[in-house]
C-alpha cells in the first residue's frame, strides 16, 4: 500500500515527511489537540501532502501505546493531544 494516495514516486518531501511523521504529528499536537482526519487535512493543507488514513491512524495508535499522546473520544470521534508525560 503506498504512503501517498499518489501513484508516483514520493519526492524529497514526501520522503523526509514520512521519515519524520512522529515527530510532525507531536509537533502539530503541541498546537492543539485534533482529531485524525484534522490532521491530514493541516498536512494537505502545509506541507501539500496527503499521507493515507492508515497511515496517520497507525502512527496515532503506535504514539498513544508509547504514551506520547493520548485519544480522548468526543462526538465526532477522537481527538489526540500530547499526553502530561
């Protein structure tokens, strides 16, 4: 499955992006807390790049077990924020 929804070679940014998506979803986090899909569309929005759904949920899901984050259900979903550790 490939990390854009593009069918072509990633570029440069593309690459670091990837390379770095933990560090880019803790960094967007310390901002405010949004949810999954908030954070795709900032991603699409700033960087030009729209990353996979599985991709971002599974790296949510990898941060919240390591404890850097945590999900908080409200009613649209779930929203992540950085958690107090």
């Amino acid at each position: 499955m490939s990390f854009m929804k593009r069918e072509k070679e990633p570029n440069m940014q593309e690459r670091v992006f990837r390379a770095f998506l933990d560090l880019i979803i803790l960094r967007a986090l310390e901002e405010r807390p949004m949810t999954g899909y908030k954070l795709i569309r900032l991603f699409n929005k700033k960087f030009r790049i729209l990353p996979n759904s599985s991709v971002i949920y599974a790296c949510l899901e990898a941060m919240e077990k390591k404890n850097w984050i945590k999900r908080v259900p409200v009613k649209d979903g779930k929203t992540y924020s950085l958690s107090a550790r």
